[in-house]
C-alpha cells in the first residue's frame, strides 16, 4: 500500500481556500501535487532505458488552453529534462482526472488514441496537432478580440492590474522593466510606453508583475506583460535543468512544444532573481472538468501528437535523433506498467484530498 501524500503549511492554505470557495478543490490538488506526483512516478515505475530529454513537465488540462494563435499545452514551469513517460503519464492521468465517469482508471480508447498519437509523431516530425473540436467552437466575445476593448472591459488580468497598482516609477519595477528591454532587439517597444504595473500572486505561489504598455501611435495596440518569478527545483537522478537560467529553459521548451502559441516570450535576470516573460492574451479558452468521452479522445489524440512532436524536434535539436527509436520502444515497453502508474497516482490524490478534506473544512 502507498504511502498517503503529505501537503505542506502552503499547499494546504491553498487547499482549504479552494474547498471553502468551492473551487474544483480536487483539480487544484491534482495540480498542485504535481511536483510529489512525479516523485512517485519515479518509485513507481521502471524507467531503465526511458530516454531522458527536455520535457515539457507538467502537462495536464489546466495548461490547455485555445487562444488567438490556436490551442495547445502552454505554460513551461516545470519543463526540466527527464524521463521522456513523464509526460506521457502526467497528461494521461489529468485527461482521466477531467472525465465525468472517473477520475482514476484511464479509458483503454483515450489511452491507446493518446499512445498511437504520440508514436505517429515521433515517426513523422512534420505531423502538427490541431484544435478540438469543442473548443474551436468557442467564439471570443467582443471584449477578447483586441487589446483595447479586453482593457476596457475589466476582466481577468485587467482587474488583476486594477486592484494591485503599485507606484511604476519604484526601482524595483522599472529597473525589472529594464532589465527585460535589455534583452529585447534594439527598438523592440519603441512605440509603447509603460503606464501602469500590478504585483499579482500567482496561483502557484509565485509573484507576477503586470506591466500595461500603452501605445504612443494610433495604429498599435496596448500590451499586456506578465513577468513572473520562475520556479527553481533541485536537480535529482532523474529530473534536472540544463541551462543556466530558468527562464531561458522555459523559452526553450515553449518554442520547441507550442511554436506561435504564446506571444512576447522572454526572460530577464533583476537583482539576481530569474524571470520569465510572456505577453497576456485577450481571449484564452480553458478545458472544463467533467470531459465528454468524445472530448477525451480528442484531447488524447491531440496532445499526444503535441507531445510526440515536442519530443521529436528535442531529439533532432540535442541529439540528432539518436532517441527516436528508444522513445518509441520506450513506451511500446511500459504501457502495462503506465496504466498502472495512472490509477495509483490517480487514486492517490483523491485519497489525499478526502484525508484533508477532513481536516481543513
């Protein structure tokens, strides 16, 4: 029997706001125990001759996302090197964990599309995933399709900014502004001036700063910016970063897994913290929790092409494909022990969250 998972002070402060919110308290726990989650994939399953390479990291359903540029698995915190079934088994349990019927055993036919999806893109590095159905069905509204009207409008981020304006001339974020510029080309944002900033927690903990640029001529739009602080894990046997800073990893795998999808990518270093950079969309559409089967497969056979693909260029890029046959034979000799992984990390989380559930109410 495994042992239960244990949340720290913070996890569970997190935890216990979400259930009096009622905020899908179970998916938040299913992402913010990512990083124990993977610790137990490591004991769990046998990774001799897995294929190490820069993963994604963490790719489950609330890092899916259809903007303006197309859909896809975006937000590259976690991406670190690892054993390439990582991510296999994080976006198999996370598409089980969103289906209506169960949020434990993975569906033999979302499993296999998920398998065959990602070994069709290992063999064919020109394959591209495209956008589910569902969700090319949803249509922006008015307010999400420029930047001037989702400012006027005061959703989200915009009232993210308008409730924790600081002074912009402060050192901290001009200098952090500065930094970013520096590592822009000459001129990048010479028609946009920095109006306001926010300081924002993230849902994850980390701080975010939200700059509003304001265009100085008639034909531009405003921008958003993002500047977050990054995430930095300690490097072990089986997981660990290759670059020297963490945004640089972060801009490295979102070029490579999700090239377009996200706008304004960089990142800087201010005061001898990393950050990364993004610019904020006006229309982003999420994946709900309570997914049809005919939604499951897709998601399955999409982000399973999306990461096969990811997976492929990273091979081409580091290794000059000297992986591609081992990241197939990889998964061909763990899909039994995979399922098996899934239910148990699966099963792990729902008990964590009826033991605090418990406690915290």
């Amino acid at each position: 029997m495994e042992k239960p998972l244990i949340l720290n002070k913070a996890q569970q402060n997190r935890l216990k706001e979400a259930i009096s919110d009622d905020k899908k308290p179970e998916v938040l726990l299913f992402r913010i125990l990512g990083p124990q989650l993977q610790d137990r994939f490591t004991q769990m399953m046998n990774l001799d001759g897995v294929p190490q390479l820069l993963l994604h990291g963490n790719p489950h359903l609330d890092n899916y996302a259809r903007t303006h540029n197309g859909a896809g698995l975006l937000d590259f915190d976690r991406s670190r090197i690892g054993p390439s079934l990582w991510d296999i088994t994080r976006a198999l349990t996370s598409i089980t964990f969103w289906s209506a019927k169960d949020k434990v055993i993975p569906n033999n036919k979302v499993a296999t599309l998920l398998f065959d999806s990602y070994v069709d893109a290992i063999e064919d590095r020109l394959k591209y995933w495209q956008t589910p159905d569902f969700l090319r069905q949803v249509k922006p509204k008015k307010f999400q399709l420029t930047a001037q009207q989702y400012l006027a409008s005061g959703k989200k981020w915009v009232k993210k900014l308008q409730q924790n304006l600081v002074d912009p001339s402060d050192q901290l974020y001009e200098g952090l502004y500065a930094a970013y510029l520096a590592t822009l080309p000459k001129n990048s944002l010479i028609h946009w001036t920095l109006a306001e900033v926010a300081e924002v927690s993230g849902s994850m903990g980390k701080k975010h700063f939200v700059y509003l640029l304001q265009p100085t001529i008639e034909t531009r739009e405003p921008i958003l910016l993002d500047i977050k602080e990054t995430y930095t894990e300690v490097d072990n046997e089986f997981f660990y970063n290759p670059f020297d800073h963490e945004g640089e990893r972060m801009v490295a795998a979102s070029r490579i897994y999700s090239p377009g999808l996200e706008e304004g990518i960089g990142f800087c270093t201010y005061d001898g913290e990393d950050y990364w950079v993004r610019q904020i969309p006006t229309f982003s559409a999420k994946v709900p929790v309570g997914l049809s089967h005919d939604e499951a497969l897709q998601l399955g056979k999409e982000i399973g092409t999306q990461l096969g693909r990811g997976h492929r260029v990273i091979d081409e890029i580091y290794t000059d494909g000297a992986l591609k046959d081992d990241l197939i034979r990889a998964l061909k000799d763990h899909q039994s022990q995979l399922i098996e992984v899934c239910v148990k990390l699966n099963q792990s989380v729902l008990d964590c969250y009826a033991k605090y559930k418990s406690i915290l109410q």
